[in-house]
C-alpha cells in the first residue's frame, strides 16, 4: 500500500538521501521547513515525515526538538543515521573559473562543517547561507550568469545539473546526521533492507522544582538497573528561566519490566515524564 512521507525540501537534500532509504517505494513531498514537515504529519498531509535530529560536527538540531517536544502527539517510530559527503559545486557555464566564485550558499550547518575548505581555497568568496543544501543546489542552477556555488551533496548536483568541481569539503571524515522517523502513532518501524544498528527508547523528563538533587535521583534510576544512556541533553521549557527539560536516550526499546519500573520509580519523585518514542535504529552506507 502506497503513502506519502514528508522530508526537509526541496530535492536533494540529506533529508531526500534518508527519505529515498528509507521509504524507496513511497510518494515523498519536500516542505520548506522543519515545522512544516512535522505539522504535515499532525495534519494528516502525509503518514510520516522525516527530519534531521543531530549532527555529528553541529550536535541537536534545536527545531526538531523544540518542536517535537511542543508537538506531544507524535512519536518516533524509526531513526537512520547517514554519511554526510559534501561537496562543492558549481553550474557548467563556470566549471572552468571556479575558483573566482563570487559568493557560495549552503545551510550553515554545511557552511561550518566545511570551514577548513572555505579559509584555505575560497577566502575570497562571500558565504550566504540558505534554507537547506539542495535549494542553494537549486538557487546556483537557476542562475547560471552568476559566479556563484553551492555545498551540498552529490544528490544535489545530479538533481540539479551542477558539476562537482571539489569532492569531499568536509573538514572530517566521520561526519554523520541523525534522522527520525515521526508518526502519529507509537508503533515502532521496521525496515527491510538496511543494517539494524539497534532501539532506542527516547524519554522526556521535567523535574519537579521543590526537589534537591532530582536530577540525581532520575539518572541513579537507571545507574542501578545497569540500563545504558546514549545521550542526556536540557532544552527549556520557555515558561521561565532554570526550567528545563531534560530529553533522555536509552539504549535499548521498552520492555514489560526494567524501563517502566524506572519510569514509575522517577515518577515517584514528582517528575513528569513523557515517551517520544521506542524504536529501531538504522544505518545507511549509501
């Protein structure tokens, strides 16, 4: 059965590159922006949506989990992790003169994680940031009397008709971005086809504020209960300053017994926690 899958646009976007390994057989729709993409799935424009969630260079992409968190009726049910390869490009007219390119556009996440490229052979150039990789891709193919490129991956310059004139710009090799899956229900996604890395369960906790040494109590929860912690980040709350909540990846997806005894068990101190999510974690070679 065929359904639509939301991404961060327009094509040739990393978002693009997990959609495509994600969902192969699947109508995929590019939305503008982050928000745009999860409200697709809360309006029921499309089954699920993709979007980027962190970075291996840039850390949390903030938006997504902002949103997300704000969003409380979406869940994740899968997440793919994939290589980051930038490159820059340039449109065919001006192949030969690239190094006199004028300004280069990309998303400031791809900006930063090509800044040893940028210093060292294009210190001349104006950078401009963009919405995303594959609509500065675009934005350089639409103006081919301009000396001007774009950072994107090889996606991009297929889509667009851009030559790579510099291969790999990244300043390192392991660059990777974190993907997730949202859907309006808890169940977990399971693809065939690509390397299951493992689950994840992800939590949200908002600590009560008449109680020392919460935080404390909350982590020792799953400390004796030997349950491993991937990740443990704050984002506020946006109701006053010193109030957060604190997002919390585990490594393993929920069972009957260890993670709801610890979740009952943080409870107990009048902590309010919330599930985003258990589910299976992929990765792309591609």
């Amino acid at each position: 059965m065929s359904f639509s899958v939301g991404y961060l646009g327009p094509k040739g976007t990393f978002s693009q590159q997990a959609v495509d390994a994600l969902f192969p057989q699947h109508v995929s729709m590019s939305y503008q922006t982050i928000p745009a993409c999860i409200d697709a799935v809360k309006l029921g424009h499309v089954k699920y949506s993709v979007v980027p969630l962190e970075n291996t260079l840039e850390g949390t992409v903030n938006l997504t989990l902002d949103y997300l968190i704000q969003e409380k009726m979406l869940k994740i049910v899968s997440e793919i992790i994939i290589p980051v390869k930038q490159h820059f490009m340039v449109h065919s007219q001006n192949k030969m003169k690239w190094e006199k390119t004028e300004s280069i556009y990309s998303h400031p996440h791809a900006l930063a994680q090509c800044h040893q490229f940028l210093k060292q052979n294009m210190r001349e150039s104006k950078v401009e940031t963009y919405t995303s990789t594959g609509a500065a891709a675009r934005f350089v193919s639409e103006h081919p009397d301009k000396r001007i490129g774009a950072i994107a991956n090889d996606l991009a310059a297929k889509e667009y008709g851009l030559e790579i004139v510099k291969p790999n710009i990244h300043d390192f090799i392991n660059n990777q971005t974190r993907f997730i899956v949202l859907h309006k229900n808890d169940t977990a996604l399971r693809i065939k086809g690509l390397e299951l890395k493992g689950y994840k369960t992800t939590l949200m906790i908002a600590l009560p504020t008449d109680h020392a040494g919460a935080l404390h109590q909350v982590l020792s929860a799953f400390a004796w209960r030997r349950i491993n912690l991937s990740k443990i980040e704050s984002r506020p709350m946006k109701t006053g300053l010193g109030q957060y909540y604190f997002l919390i990846d585990v490594d393993q997806q929920m069972d009957d017994i260890l993670i709801p005894n610890t979740i009952a068990e943080i409870e107990a101190i009048g902590c309010h926690i919330e599930v985003l999510g258990t589910y299976p974690c992929y990765v792309s070679n591609d």
